[in-house]
C-alpha cells in the first residue's frame, strides 16, 4: 500500500469529472487499499478518486472511531434523498477551511462493491454529509461551490491569508 498526495484547491484537476469503472480488477483493488490508508493518515472521514487525480467513479469512507468500518462504493448514485441539514464540513483539499453547508439529511445510494456486485446503502446525519460530499467530488464539486459567493469568497481569501502567512 501507499499514501498518495492529494489534489490542493485551486488545482483545475479537482473539477474533472469521473468516468465510471467498467473493470474490476487488481488495480482497482489496489486504488482502493492505497486510498484507504490515504484517508486514515490524513485523517479524514472521506476520501474521492479525483482528490488523489485518479478520475474514476471510486469513494471510501469511514466514520468510525476505531477506523474499522470502511465503506467502498464504486459507481455510487443517489436513488433517493430527503430532508435538509446543515453541517460545517472540511476537506482534505482545502486544508483548514471549514464551512456551513445545507445538503439532503437522508440519502438512498447504489453502488457497486469492489467485486462489481451491486449493493444499496442508506444513510443518514453525517455519513450522509460525507457521501454527498464525496459524490460532489466524482463530478468536480466542490465544497465551496455550496457557499454565496460573498461567503465563498471570504473563506477563501482566509484560507490564502493563512497560507502565505505559513509559507
Ligand atoms: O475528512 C473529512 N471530513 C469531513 C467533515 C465534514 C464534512 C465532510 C468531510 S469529508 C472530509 C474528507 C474529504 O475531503 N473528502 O472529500
Ligand atoms: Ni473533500
């Protein structure tokens, strides 16, 4: 396995949009362990394809705190939503910017398993936050492109304050 860098806002490669996986193979396999310890060294709760430059319909996700639960979906699709909630979200390629963002507070996904198998997943609260949020990342959204311009604007101005500041 290995850790692999991650795509930094404002890096135009985040805004690719994923193609979906049509073979299920080793390599696949491989993607997905080296995400896997990717997400947990950052650390993060989440991680997409396209924030590690592979644009290929892939997220991994794990919300536990013993970091045992991962979750693997590959062709992922939201079949159902409802609801609204709203929760300050971060992301590994926006290092130290957090904001409110309102997104569905359930979610009804389908996806495939690594072995191509169909599967469905719901889900509710933060772990429905998160795979919006991953899902967003696999067509080239962003976070940030939740936010009123005025809001967008601000945070990231901060964020490239803070940046210059420790460079
Ligand atoms: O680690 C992450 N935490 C997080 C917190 C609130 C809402 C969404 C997330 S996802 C983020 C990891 C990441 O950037 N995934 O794309
Ligand atoms: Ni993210």
């Amino acid at each position: 396995m290995a850790k692999l860098d991650i795509l930094e806002f404002p890096d135009p490669r985040l805004r690719t949009k994923a193609e979906p996986v049509t073979v299920f193979d080793g390599a696949l396999r491989h993607l997905v362990a080296d995400m896997l310890e990717t997400m947990y060294a950052a650390p993060g709760v989440g991680l997409a394809a396209t924030q590690v430059n592979v644009h290929r319909q892939v997220l991994v996700a794990d919300m536990s705190d013993e970091h045992d639960q991962p979750l693997v979906l590959v062709n992922p699709c939201i079949l159902e939503s409802d609801g609204t909630q709203v929760f300050q979200e971060g992301c590994l390629s926006f290092p130290g910017l957090f904001a409110d963002v309102e997104r569905a507070m359930r979610v009804k996904v389908s996806a495939q398993d690594i072995d191509g198998k169909p599967f469905e997943v719901e889900a509710e609260g933060p772990l429905a936050v998160c795979m919006q949020h991953e899902m967003d990342h696999l067509i080239g959204k962003l976070f940030v492109d939740h936010l009123s311009t005025l809001k967008r604007t601000m945070l990231l101005k901060r964020m490239e304050k803070k940046r210059r500041q420790s460079a």
